[in-house]
C-alpha cells in the first residue's frame, strides 16, 4: 500500500511543525503598549465572534449535506452492494470540511496577535518587524499545505480509493465557498462604511479611532484575506490533487500500473511542502531593504527548489520526464500570470498611474479608467492558462490514451505546488495592514507609521500577485476537474460529447456562463445592504455622541456596535448565494443531464475566470490609485482627486475582495459536485426518465 507516496504525509507534518515554530516565535515578541495591546484584543475578540457565528450555521449546513451524501452517494444506499461507500464518502466529506474549518481558525488566531507585535517591532525597524508579519502569515501558508495533504494522505490510506478522496476534497471547497463569500461581505462592509464616512465626508484619516468602524476594518482584513483567502487556496490546492489521482487511477487500470499514477500528485504535493518550507525559512530582509523583493525572492527560491526537486524524484523514480515537464509548465505560468497582475495593480506601473491621473478630472472618469485596465488585464493570464494547458496536453498525449488531460492536471498541481508560500505571502498582507492601523491608532511616532507603511505596501501587492495566481490555479484546477468530471461519467457506461452544436451542451454552457455573474451580483448585493446599516450607524454615533468628531478625550465610539453589524449581515447574506450555486449546478444536471452538464461547467469555466480576472486586477488599482493621491501627487489627501479615488477604491472593493476571489471557489465547488454527483446524474436524470 504503501510507496513513494509516504513523502506526502511526512512532509504535510513537517509543515505542520514548522508552522508551530513560526506561531510560538510570533508569540514571544512584545505586543507594545497597553494602549496598542487593547486595540489587538478587540480586533481578536471581533474576529473570533465572527468566525463562531459563521461555524455555527455552516455546522448546520455540514451536517444536512452529510445526510444527504450517505443517503445518495456514491450510488443510492438501497441499491449499492458496498454501503461502507456511502459512509466513507461521507466521513470524508466531514473531515475535509473540518480540516479547512482548522486551516482558517489557526491561521486568524496567529494573525490576530502577529499585528500588535509587528507594530511594536517596527520601533526598532524594518529588519525587526517585517520577520514577524511574514513568519505570522507563514503559520497560515503551512497549515493550509500541512492539513490539506495530510488530510487526503489519512482518506487515501483508509481506503485506496480517489473517489473517497473527491469527497473530502468536496468538504474542503464547500466550506471555502461560504468562507470567502462570508469574509468578503464582512470586509468589505467595514472597509467601504469606514471609508465613505470618514475619508469622504468627514475628512478624517484612514484607521482614525474616531470612526466607529475602524476595528471592524481591522477585523474584516483577518477573515476576509486570512481565513477567507486560505480556505480559498486550501481548496484549489486539494481539489487539484484530486482531480488528477482520479485521472490517474483510469490510467493505472489501462496501464496496469498499480496506483502509479495516482500517487504521483502526491509525491510532487509533498514535494512542494519541502521547498515551500525551505523558501519560507530563506525569507529575509535587511533594515534598509525591500520587503516587496523579500517576498518575491522567497516565491523564486521556493520555485526553483521545487523544479530540482521534482527532477530528482522523477529521475530516481522512473517517472516519464513528459510528466515533471508539464508540472513546471504550470509552475511558471502561475508566476507569470501573478508577474501580469503586478503589471496591473503596482503603484509604479502605468496603469495605476494613468487611473490616478484620471482622478483629477473627477470619479466617473477615475472608475472608467480603472474599469478599462481591468478588462485589459484579463488577456495576458487567460492566455497563460490556455497555453499552459495546450503545452501540457501536446506534452504528455504521445504516451498514450488519457495520459493528455493527465499533463494538465499535473500543471495544475505545479502551480499549486509552492501555495504554502503564495499564502504566506498573502496573509502577510492583513498582518502588517492591522499593524499599520495599531500602531496610527496608539499613537506611535511618524518613523514607525512610515515603517509599518512599507511593509503595507509591499502587502498590498502580494495580495494583488496571490489573487492573480489564484484565479490561475483555479483555472488549470477546473480544467483538470472537468477531465475528472467526463472520466466519472465515462464509469457509468455514459460516453459524453460537449460539442456545442448539441443543444444541451449549448444550453448548459449559455446557463453556465450567466452563473459567475448572478453569483457576484448576489454577494455584492449584500455587501451594498449591510454598507448601507453600517453606514446609517457610523453618521447616528457621529451626530449622537458629543464630542466623538473633535476626538475629544476619553470620548470612544461604540466599536462592538459596528462589529455586529458586520457579522450578522455577513453571516445572513452568505447563504443565499452559496446555495444558488450548488442549487443550479444540481438541477441542470438532474433535468439536462450529463451533456448539458458538462457545457454548463465549460461555460462557468470561462465566464468565471474572465470575471475574477477583471474584478481582482481593477479592484486592486483602483486601491493603489488611491494611495498614490494620499502620497501627495494630484493634490494629496482631502483633495478632489483624493475624493473621486476614494469613491473608486469603495467601488473596487467588492470586486477585489468579495465577488473576484469567491468566483474561484464557486467554479471549484460547481466541479467538484458536478464530478460527485456523474454517477448518479447519469442514471436519473429527468430527460433518461421520460425516454428523450
């Protein structure tokens, strides 16, 4: 049973490890002063209330979903032979949903104490502060490598079997799905009320104490892009893994080849924990230096130990060298399509530039603009995944029948090999952002504020960078998902054909390509509404509170009121647009069948990436837009320009952090209960039951 794919769990628990030393080295720093101490436990105890509330309605969701896969899957339990299936499939589906649920707590939890430390730090300079930020977001980018190949390493031993595994990988994606979308609308919510309020109207600065909504911002950073963004890449990661064993599990029964091809994403999986371990520990930087380079060396370092690595394993291994080339055709298309979004999103590039420029001439041209570029930016990665994938097809089909869909899976795990440092660079990003708001917010000197600045800036663009390479590794993951998804269709004597000239195909693919669209609508809908109740409660405590405009002393506002606006409307708009999902995918195929099921997922494919593409670029520069202004060129902070900028960063942020990042776990989830579900849809579908 066991082989060369022992290397997953060992180095799943290596990771683990080091996480633990990351998170106990962050715990033994200062946390500053008692003032910046108070602002950590609020942002903490915030972000905790937030993520039980939202565990205790997806816990209802979970348990109904486990029901209903024991029942129905993989075959319905009065009519299979092995009811053992049902259960395992669902025990699977329980712990993938838990083992994602531990990813984003721990995560938040070191994310939560790194800020105030970090701040502290920074009083000492940026060789002191930066380890702690990049170490804190480390703790998440670990434990989202370490529990998920762990996690499918524990199913894969128990029971040998990758279609179990699809349901662990279903537990993982679906809760994602709720994460990022609850997330999203929560940080968004504060980030846009803090922002319209205090900047717009009231001409106050950003993380002023002042705004009722500051540490709800703070909060929102931590669930959104720490919680939210690892469950997000936790997902991709696990369901790329799974696509291909599946893929590879029909060529071992072709070839013979006794799980050879299944644990090969396994092996290349743990191989890419080792050098995303090693890359995180090589990560440094100098009290004069770049934190932005410190973080892009450490991707490259991370790249470059993973494609010697993989050479070694393939040579010593006897593993065809077709294989590792399309794994690092992935590889580098991943850090090419995150080099594209840097291009579209830097304060030093062009199209950041021109959009502040635009400012001057008021909002609506500073939102054309940006809009513009951010149709423009979807071009150079789309073209990236399309190339990666046609390289890797025409790379591996020489060795036989499936082997071609097989080289693009394996470029899917190659851009996902190395996300335990694509998330650690991204949960950097809200680490030094919240330190940045402590350390205005106690008060620390301008040399401080300056130093925790940089490292924000840097952040800033690794979250642009992380955006653009997750978009990208979804789209090579669904590819693979959807060979996954034809394969198990294929197992039930079912031989599908997706050409667009079937009307079902068409059908679906029409339905499929309207669904990113309604999905973003409805979380972006939600974002507006709760805007508009915190909004409503930030001018009340304005107006009410005597003395809260002036700052005068010892005069607070009333934090918790705006951290319970935040979670409540989170949690209620979550749910509707997380059902539609998974509601419509189920119903086109249970009335359309497998066909216009397969076109409906190829037409979510393309419509999804090209909208998350669009909606993370242009709300990233539209972000740095702004803050190019609040450096003082175009007239500054309080400015017009600064005015029309602010508005289009509040339009930008939904885009980039509610909609544009969901829309990669919903193709995902559409998938992956696409493939769960083949078998049955196949057999029961309603036009197979009237005889069409």
């Amino acid at each position: 049973m066991f082989g060369p794919w022992i290397i997953a769990p060992i180095s799943a628990l290596i990771s683990i490890l080091v996480g633990a030393y990351f998170y106990y080295y962050v715990k033994r720093q200062d946390s500053g002063t008692k003032r910046m101490q108070e602002i950590a436990a609020a942002i903490e105890e915030g972000a905790n209330a937030f993520l039980r509330r939202e565990y205790t309605v997806l816990a209802i969701f979970v348990a109904v979903v486990a029901v209903l896969l024991c029942i129905f899957l993989p075959e319905p339990i009065w009519q299979t032979q092995k009811p053992i299936e049902n259960v395992e499939l669902t025990l699977a589906y329980i712990f993938g949903s838990f083992c994602s649920a531990l990813a984003g707590f721990l995560g938040l939890r070191i994310a939560t104490k790194a800020n105030t430390k970090a701040a502290s730090a920074a009083r000492e300079g940026l060789n002191k502060a930066f380890p702690i930020g990049f170490r804190g977001g480390a703790v998440m980018g670990l434990a989202v490598v370490g529990a998920g190949l762990l996690g499918i390493s524990i199913v894969y031993a128990v029971t040998g079997n990758p279609e179990i595994v699809l349901g662990y990988s279903f537990g993982a994606s679906s809760l994602a799905l709720f994460a990022k979308a609850g997330g999203g609308i929560y940080t968004k919510t504060a980030d846009i009320s803090a922002d319209l309020v205090g900047k717009v109207e009231l001409g106050i600065p950003e993380d002023d104490p002042r705004n009722p909504a500051v540490i709800a911002d703070n909060v929102g950073d931590n669930v959104g892009d720490v919680a939210g963004m690892g469950a997000d890449l936790f997902d991709s990661y696990v369901a790329s893994i799974v696509a291909v064993m599946i893929l590879g599990e029909a060529i071992d029964i072709i070839a013979g080849s006794a799980g050879l091809y299944t644990q090969i994403p396994l092996v290349f999986a743990g191989l890419g924990i080792i050098a995303a371990v090693l890359g995180a520990l090589l990560v440094r930087v100098s009290k004069k230096g770049s934190p932005g380079k410190a973080l892009n060396m450490g991707t490259y370092i991370t790249c470059t130990i993973f494609a010697v690595l993989t050479f070694l394993a393939s040579y010593y291994l006897n593993y065809d060298l077709r294989i590792w080339g399309a794994t690092v055709v992935g590889l580098i298309a991943g850090v090419i399509i995150g080099t594209t979004s840097d291009y579209f999103t830097s304060e030093d590039k062009p199209p950041v530039k021109k959009t502040a420029e635009a400012s001057l001439t008021g909002t609506a041209t500073n939102i054309i603009t940006g809009f513009s570029y951010g149709l423009h930016s979807v071009f150079p990665p789309l073209i990236g995944i399309g190339i990666a994938s046609a390289v890797a097809y025409f790379l591996c089909a020489p060795l036989g029948d499936k082997y071609a869909l097989y080289g693009i899976g394996m470029a899917a795990v190659g851009m996902l090999s190395i996300v335990g440092l694509i998330v650690s660079n991204d949960a950097y990003g809200p680490i030094v952002d919240n330190s940045r708001g402590i350390a205005m917010q106690g008060g620390l000197s301008e040399e401080v504020i300056r130093v925790t600045d940089e490292m924000d800036a840097a952040g800033n663009t690794a979250k642009a960078i992380t955006k653009g390479f997750a978009i990208g590794a979804a789209g090579l993951t669904v590819i693979a998902l959807l060979a996954a998804f034809q394969e198990r269709a294929q197992s039930a004597g079912v031989n599908p054909s997706f050409n667009l000239m079937n009307p079902l195909v068409l059908l679906g693919a029409l339905i499929g390509i309207a669904m990113p669209a309604v999905f973003s609508a409805m979380v972006m809908l939600g974002v507006g509404r709760n805007a508009f109740r915190m909004i409503e409660e930030i001018r009340r405590q304005f107006n009410e509170i005597p003395g809260l405009r002036e700052g005068k002393e010892g005069v607070k506002p009333d934090y918790a009121r705006c951290v319970d606006i935040a979670t409540v409307g989170a949690i209620k708009e979550l749910m509707p647009a997380s059902i539609v999902a998974i509601g419509v995918t189920l119903i086109v195929g249970f009335v359309g069948g497998i066909e216009a099921l397969g076109g409906y997922l190829a037409g979510t494919i393309f419509s999804g990436l090209l909208f998350a593409l669009l909606m993370a670029n242009a709300g990233g520069l539209w972000d740095n837009a702004k803050k190019i202004i609040e450096s003082g060129e175009h007239g500054g902070k309080g400015s017009e320009a600064h005015k029309a900028a602010v508005v289009g960063d509040t339009v930008g942020d939904p885009f980039k952090d509610t909609a544009g990042p969901s829309l990669n776990t919903m193709i995902t989830v559409m998938s992956l209960v696409a493939s769960l579900f083949a078998v049955l849809i196949a057999n029961y579908n309603l036009l197979k039951l009237l005889g069409l």
